[in-house]
C-alpha cells in the first residue's frame, strides 16, 4: 500500500493482493481519521464479496472470484470505540461489460486499485437499530 496526504484528502494506491478493506482502515489509523467519505475507488477486484440487504438478518452474501473492474467505490468510515467502520458500495463490471454491485464485504487487489477519500473531524457513530439489525449513523451536533 503506498498513501499521501494532502490537506483533508487521503490518496490510496492498493496492490495485487492487498485486501481493500483492511488497507483502507490501515490508511484511515496512519493519518488519524475520526470520519472520512470515500469520494473515489477505481481499479480491479478478485475474490469479492456482496452484500445485498433483504431484510433484518438477512444479507444475501454472494462470491465473484473471477476479477471485476472496480468501476465506483463509495461509502463511510466512521472511528467508533478505537474501531474503524466502513459502510462501502461498489459497482463492478465484468469481462462481458456487464455491472453488478452492492455492499462491499471484503475483496483483494487483483492488479492496482487507486482509492480517494476525504476525511473530517466530524463526530458521528453507528448503532445497531432494533428494527433493521443493522449498524446505522447517528448524527450529533
């Protein structure tokens, strides 16, 4: 992983076999973010893992091994409890130009991978919400 910062903007350089998550956390720990938004993710993808929301518990997982063009990437990071938690959707195009996509869940480099996130000293949290199971953001002023 190589990264440079300027002002409030982060840029990532992801390489074969980095896992993309864990290194944009590792970036996010290095230059101290407390919340960022990832504003830009192009690149290549394998091993992905999706998830798409159905209903409480139930998140329909779904493997692509074969490598997929990251075409977007974006979502949050939020610091909570010396944790960071990404909320990340990504849109993927495959061999035949066909897009799919959804809640990022986990995926490794398969050749570069250029990620831009900016980040912000806002105090925002997630909690889990009764009603949907999920981790949502909660705004304080």
């Amino acid at each position: 992983m190589e990264t440079l910062q300027e002002n409030t903007l982060i840029f990532i350089r992801l390489l074969p076999d980095e896992d993309i998550i864990e290194n944009i956390q590792k970036a996010c720990e290095k230059y101290q973010v407390q919340t960022a938004i990832v504003i830009s993710g192009i690149g290549q993808l394998k091993n992905i893992k999706l998830g798409y929301f159905k209903e409480k518990e139930d998140y329909a997982p779904q493997t692509f091994e074969k490598p997929h063009e990251l075409l977007n990437l974006s979502g949050t990071i939020i610091k909570q409890d010396d944790t960071y938690l990404s909320h990340l959707h990504v849109s993927l195009g495959n061999e035949q130009k066909q897009v799919i996509g959804g809640h990022l869940l986990g995926g490794k480099i398969n050749i570069t991978c250029e990620i831009a996130i900016l980040h912000s000293t806002a105090k925002v949290t997630r909690k889990i919400s009764e009603k949907t199971g999920l981790k949502e953001l909660r705004l304080t002023s």
